[in-house]
C-alpha cells in the first residue's frame, strides 16, 4: 500500500498501480521544412511531445488546430486519429510507413522540430481508469507552472534516444513512465474544471480525507458517519458532495475499488476465492460472489477462468500459474523483500490493504 510521508494511502498511486500502465516511447522524429504525418487511431493512449521546436496538431475531424509549443505533452485517449504537421495544408504522411525507430523528415534550413511519440498500455482490465477521466485530447503546456519537471525528463529521454549508453532501453522506459505520471499531476492540476470521476475526485480536498481511508483499509466496513466525520462535514453534505465530484455515491466508490483489487487478485494471486473474500471483509464467498457479480457481470471463478485464457487453474483445482502479468513483475519495480513479508503475514491483497499495525475483527458482510 503506498504511504505517504504522514502515514496516509495515496489514491492517486493505488489507482495507477492498478491500471498496470506501461509508458514507452516507441519511436518519434526530427523535422525541417515542409512536413505532415497522420498517426491512426490506435484504440491506446497515444503519447507526443515536442523536445524541441514547434508544430500543429489536429484531431480527425476538427477544424480546429492546437499549437505545440518546446516543451509540450499531449496525451490522446485514442479515441481519434491526429495529423502533426508544420503546415495543415501540406498533404500528410502516414506515420506508419515512416522508418521506425527515429526519423529524419523535410530538410531547409527552418528550425528543427523534434517529437516523441509512445504509447501508454494499461492492463485491458483497468483500462477504462484512464480513459473514463481524460478528455479527447490532454494538453500539458511546457511553459505552466507545474511543467518544468516535464522539460527536464524531455531532456533525459531525447539523450537516451540518441545516445548509446549501456542501459539506455530501460532509462528511457523509467523516464517515460515518470513523464506519463507527471504529466496526469500536471493535468490533474492545472485543468480546471474535470468531468466528474475518480481524478476529480482525487484533487477534491473536501473528500481527500475519506478516499485514503477507504483506500487505506478496503476490507473494513466503512458507514457515511465515519466518512462524513473525517471529511469534517455532514453525513448529508458529504454524501452528496461526494457523489457530485466522483460520478458515484461514497460507498459505491468502495464496492467498486474492492472489485478492482478483487479481480486483479482472480488473475494473478495463488489464493481462493474465500480469501480474497475475506481479504476484503465479506464473511462469505456467496456474499462477495453477489457483489463481484453485481459490479462487474461475471461470477468470480469464470472471470478468474477468461482471464487466464482457460490456460491455468485456480488453487481450488491444484496446481497455479500466474497470470499474464505476474505479480512478480509488479515486485520488481518496488521492495521485493518487504512486499513479500506483508503478503505472507497478511493475505492475498495486502499490496492495497497490509497494515503494519492494525489487526482486524469480526465483520459483517458489505452491503
């Protein structure tokens, strides 16, 4: 479970854990002159930012265009497909015919234009995390406030891609996943007013004090008053407060969030399904059965099933193999040891629910 410095959940972290998202900058070019390229739809979140220079961007569709400035990041949900160009009026290249790795386009003596490009992949099952929160386009301007670190980190990721420095694959990877973190920070902050949803809801100060305790301690029993009396507001005022900012009613939001720890759990824990019930304060498989089903519209043993690809069994069968994204993987960027200390003395979810204090009692089942 991430802390934070005053001992506190941190649900922005929790939620992008989950997404499982991997950042990479697949690719990108140096331009001069005359240039356009059209970049697809793709069905994925689409990266670009501009290292140096400038450029137009235009989505399929619109008759607007965006400028890009040095410095600039835009994500896409990949909803549309886009043309960056120096001139809209020049006839478009498609991307995809254009040499992979880094390529050199136009030529003249016109300032260079430099752009990467990437792709962020979440896991199919989280995807919609990150896509029902972003608009049709993400712009994060070099020269706000909150990105200056997005400069520096354009910096670092162009001299990888250029250089030939032992390493240089997974420094870029790192540095592209922190970009793509600093670059939701930077939109987060700076977009004023967000549709409603959990990032809405993440910035919301009023509610913040409510979400890292549900995120903190998921499995517990949680009531409007506890929540209410932590946000120092009503019972009424929060409740509604809550639901205006996040889309959902406060304690639907945590049926929800147990879900997402619950199936992330079918695919790829060695534990049955009674544990991550119980890892979750439902007293019966039946009970979290129902809720599992209700929230996502499959039984949790044909949902652990599909997601396994009908090619490993649960522990209640026997032998176990994990899943296409192992928890193993999701160690390695983190404290092995310690992870594997409080998955042991705690269950099987103690990645969103360890605590290093706490023992928990008797619960009634969650409505």
């Amino acid at each position: 479970m991430p802390i934070t410095p005053d001992g506190a959940s941190d649900p922005f972290a929790d939620i992008l854990r989950l997404t499982e998202a991997s950042s990479v900058v697949s690719g990108g070019f140096s331009a001069r002159g005359d240039w356009a390229l059209r970049f697809p739809s793709i069905g994925k979140l689409k990266l670009a930012a501009v290292a140096r220079g400038t450029c137009l961007l235009q989505l399929d569709g619109q008759k607007r265009c965006v400028r890009l400035e040095e410095g600039d990041v835009v994500f896409l949900p990949g909803r549309q497909g886009f043309v960056l160009a120096s001139s809209l009026s020049i006839p478009p290249k498609d991307a995809r015919r254009v040499r992979e790795g880094f390529a050199q386009l136009g030529d003249g003596e016109e300032p260079e234009c430099v752009v990467l490009s990437g792709v962020v992949s979440p896991h199919p099952s989280s995807g919609s995390l990150l896509s029902e929160v972003l608009p049709e386009l993400v712009h994060v301007r070099g020269a706000s406030p909150e990105a200056a670190l997005l400069q520096w980190l354009l910096k670092q990721i162009l001299e990888e891609r250029r250089g030939m420095r032992p390493g240089r694959a997974i420094a870029s990877e790192l540095l592209t996943q922190l970009l793509f973190v600093q670059a939701l920070r930077a939109h987060m902050e700076g977009a004023g007013q967000l549709p409603s949803g959990w990032l809405r809801a993440i910035r919301d100060e009023r509610i913040a004090p409510a979400l890292r305790l549900m995120h903190g301690d998921p499995g517990r029993k949680w009531t409007i008053g506890e929540l209410a009396k932590a946000s120092a507001m009503s019972r009424t005022s929060f409740a509604t407060h809550f639901k205006s900012v996040a889309g959902v009613a406060p304690l639907s939001y945590l049926t929800k969030w147990r879900m997402r720890l619950a199936q992330r759990a079918l695919r790829e824990d060695p534990v049955t399904i009674s544990q991550i019930a119980a890892s979750l304060g439902y007293t019966s498989e039946s009970a979290f059965s129902n809720a599992f089903k209700r929230v996502t519209g499959s039984a949790p043993r044909h949902y652990r099933h599909a997601a396994r690809g009908h090619t490993s069994t649960s522990p209640e069968d026997g032998d176990f193999e994990f899943g296409p994204r192992t928890a193993a993987k999701r160690q390695a960027s983190s404290e092995p040891a310690s992870r594997e200390s409080a998955r042991q003395s705690t269950g099987p979810l103690s990645r969103a629910t360890a605590r290093s204090t706490r023992t928990r009692g008797a619960r009634s089942s969650p409505s």
